[in-house]
C-alpha cells in the first residue's frame, strides 16, 4: 500500500510575524514588567492563543483609539 505523500516542512519554527514575517527582521524592544502583568500576559497568550506580539499591537491599538476618543470629547466640550 501506499501512503499519501505528505509535504515536507522546513526544519525549525515558522515565522511568527504578522503576516508570516520573520521576527527576526523586526526592531527590538525591551521593557520590564512586573510579575503580575507578566503573569496576566502568559495567561492572555494561552487563553487566546495570541502572541505577545499580537497582544501588545492590540493594546497599544486600543489605547490609541482611546486617546483619540478622548480629544474628539475635549474638543465638543470647547467648541
């Protein structure tokens, strides 16, 4: 009998990066955190199957958008 030909993978991890970029390419930041919000984000990653990338993308996105909310309130509040 034969078998189905499977497709080989590369050897090693894939890219991890937004749209299968290599991490590697990316500029490094480095921040230290304490043990509780590090505990939080080990918990997000694994909860939603997120990266910590994809996490910290998406907050620094929200908060954006909050900042941006907040002056469209200060600005009616002006005008």
């Amino acid at each position: 009998m034969r078998r189905k030909q499977e497709t080989r993978r590369k050897a090693g991890r894939p890219p991890g990066g937004v749209d299968g970029q290599r991490v590697r390419d990316y500029p490094q930041v480095s921040i230290r955190v304490p043990p509780k919000l590090y505990a939080q984000l080990a918990a997000l990653t694994k909860s939603t199957g997120l990266s910590r990338l994809e996490i910290f993308g998406r907050a620094i996105d929200c908060y954006e958008n909050a900042l941006r909310a907040q002056r469209r309130r200060s600005r009616r509040k002006a005008a």
